[in-house]
C-alpha cells in the first residue's frame, strides 16, 4: 500500500468527526483535536463512531483537548464553528510547521481570517454541504452525502490542493475547485434559507416549501451582496435561480425540497444548537461579512438583518414557531 497522508482535525464535530473517521478508515494517520473533553475522551475510551441508517462502524484513533495537541503540525483540516476560529488560530498558528497549511472545511467565509495568522501561502480554501450531527460524546450521526470542494482562495488548483481532494474520496465525491468564493457565497444564500427554518421546530424542506417567497427573497438579498462574483451550483441547490429577476424559481424550489426530503437530517444544525444542545449558532458569524459586503456596495439587506433578529431572540429563549416565518412573509 502506498503511504498515507498524515492529517490533524481540529474541531472533531459534525464535518471534523466525519472526516476524520473517514480518512482514517482509509488508513491515513488522522489526530483529532477538539475542546470537548468528554468527545476526545469517549473517543480515546471507545475509538470514534459513525452511525448511518444502517448501522454503525468505528475507527481508533488518538484525540486531544488543545492543551494536550501536537507540538507541531503539517496538513490541519479546521472544522470548528466559525465564531470559534479567531480562538484556535491562536492555538494553532505557533504549532504549525512552516510547510503546514490549512484548509478551512468550515461554514462561512473564514479563509481570510485565518490567513491573517498563518499567512495566506499556509491557507487554503473550501467548501462542505456535509449533514451530520455529534449524536453523543464519540459518536457522530451521518445525515446523507454532500458537496465538498477544495480550492486556493486565490483561485489556483495546485498539488496540494489535489492531494487533499484525493485522500478525501476516502469519504465521497471531494473534487478541486478553481472558484472556491463562489460556492462559500452560493452556500449562503441557502444557508440563509436553512437559518430562517430555525425558527420553527419543523423539518427544513416542509418550511422551504410552504414559505417559498421568504426564501427566495433572503436569497436573492444575500446574492445581491455578492456583486459580480460567479456563483457555484453545488447539490440540488441552483443559485442562478435565485438571483434577482432571475427565471426559474419555482422548478429551482421544487428539485432543492425533493432532495432535502431524501437526507435523514431534517433539521439544520443551526435548530439543533438551540433546541438540543443549547449553544451558541454560527450565523452571526457566517453573515456579519455579508452585512459588510452590503454596505460597500450601497444596499439594505432588510430581510437577513430580521431573519438574524428573529434568530437571537429564539436564542435567548423566545419559542421556535412558525409564526416567526409568516410574519417575515407579512412585510415582503
């Protein structure tokens, strides 16, 4: 057998746990790194599990709470959420070697952060749709196959990033990307669609389809603040759609609810850190950039800024309903 690639996860949730289970199934040597002390020790106990509908399966391999990391470190795939980024930079930047690098398999748009520690030469860019859930400590719950790219920010494809997307088809359909911003930008536009589901306890693609204008005008809003970047399709989620003035929508609608409904997940994870595990959500994050991007270019974003409103409040412990959907709807 060829050697292996050697890989440290940082952040060993939903998309971290996921891949690290994968790659190292496949054999590479993979250390998991995440500030859960109960996963990294269930996981040093039990080894990490994947549990799929049908069945489980688990991999050994050695994790660590960030104190306990690796003095240094070479391919690091960061997976922690996003407003958590700033903090394991922190961690990571002295660790990691000087021909390390990488790759920000998060949601958002964390490339340029995490450049300013290590230097954009050490940063590479992508994107994950990946439906998964940490079930209970050392175990993660698949939720159905999704779109993973991988890409230099500055748009090249170069050796390492074609070695990573061939170690990740340990997992699935990794492919390489020259327009990685593109499907970052395409992924919020939904992700705006599956932040405003949280609002109701209530499976994605029933809210979708029954609040279609209020999700196609948050998309349309977001892609506005996109200016001239080309935008990725990535699953059964077209953008172009959904651009303003653009044709398509409903059919668009239609073929992204129908796929939603084949995942096991039907909830977002946005609705499952608020109802189950009580935690602070990413979005904020994710679409603080997005507010700025607006106003550099002159427009309102009225919608978002409510929908977010909206999600604070359901955060702080006003109750999930549909209610919050349809009054949105109200002001379109």
């Amino acid at each position: 057998m060829a050697e292996r690639r050697s890989y440290t996860v940082v952040g060993g949730g939903a998309i971290g746990g996921t891949l690290a289970f994968h790659l190292a199934k496949a054999g590479h040597p993979v250390v998991l790194v995440d500030a859960d002390a109960a996963h990294v020790a269930a996981i040093n106990q039990r080894g990490l599990t994947l549990v799929r509908p049908g069945g489980e399966e688990r991999v050994d391999l050695p994790a660590f709470v960030p104190e306990e990391g690796p003095p240094e470190l070479g391919r690091v795939l960061l997976a922690v959420k996003a407003q958590a980024t700033e903090h394991a930079m922190q961690w990571l930047e002295p660790r990691l070697a000087a021909d390390g690098f990488v790759v920000s398999l998060q949601n958002g748009l964390n490339e340029q952060l995490i450049a300013s520690f290590v230097g954009a030469e050490r940063t590479v860019g992508a994107f994950v749709n990946l439906f998964a859930d940490v079930a209970e400590p050392g175990v993660v719950r698949d939720g159905g196959a999704g779109a993973l790219v991988v890409g230099e920010p500055d748009g090249r494809i170069t050796g390492r990033v074609e070695d990573v997307v061939a170690d990740l088809q340990a997992w699935g359909p990794a492919k390489a990307t020259a327009n990685v911003e593109g499907y970052l930008w395409a992924k919020l536009g939904f992700g705006a669609m599956l932040t405003t589901t949280a609002l109701a306890d209530a499976p994605m693609a029933d809210l979708i389809d029954r609040h279609r204008p209020l999700m196609h005008a948050l998309a349309a809003e977001v892609f506005a603040a996109a200016g001239s970047r080309v935008l990725e399709p990535f699953d059964q989620f077209d953008p172009a759609a959904y651009v303003a003035g653009a044709a398509g929508r409903e059919a668009a609608t239609d073929r992204l609810v129908a796929w939603l409904r084949t995942q096991p997940k039907d909830r977002s994870g946005i609705w499952r850190d608020i109802a189950v595990r009580h935690r602070p959500v990413e979005v904020f994050h994710h679409y603080a950039p997005v507010l700025d991007e607006a106003a550099a270019l002159g427009i309102g974003l009225p919608l978002l800024t409510a929908v977010l409103k909206r999600l604070g409040d359901v955060e702080a412990g006003a109750a999930m309903s549909e209610d919050h959907l349809t009054e949105l709807e109200a002001h379109l």
